[in-house]
C-alpha cells in the first residue's frame, strides 16, 4: 500500500551521519535514509561544520521550514 506525502516536523527525522542532511524515510515499507538535496539557493551546512565555525563569526540561525 502507498503512503501518502505527509508534511513531517524535520527536526526528528534528520540524521546526523556527517557532513550532508540526511532524512529517515520508507521505501516499500522499509526504513531508509535519504540524502537531502534541498535545492536552495542558499549554503547548507551540517550542525558539526556550523560548530566548528568560530563563535563570533558565526552567523544567526533561523528555524527552517518543513518538507512535505
């Protein structure tokens, strides 16, 4: 049975495997992890680079929207 596209809170659904934005899923029933290609126009970065940054250059952070 296909699942219908549901809007999900990305916060419990991202993965930290490094340095890409990985999100938990199903295929045919079954868990997988899939690569996020946002397709921003704007620079992406995992929580471990944005760390990694300087604190007194790093920029602010907003709350991200939701993927459906």
């Amino acid at each position: 049975m296909r699942r219908a596209p549901e809007e999900v809170d990305i916060d419990r659904r991202l993965c930290d495997l490094g340095d890409g934005l990985y999100v938990k899923g199903f295929v045919n029933e079954k868990p997988i992890i899939f690569s996020l290609e946002t397709g921003a126009s704007r620079t992406i970065i995992s929580t471990r680079v944005y760390q990694r940054l300087p604190e007194e250059s790093r920029p602010s952070l907003s709350n991200g929207g939701k993927f459906v």
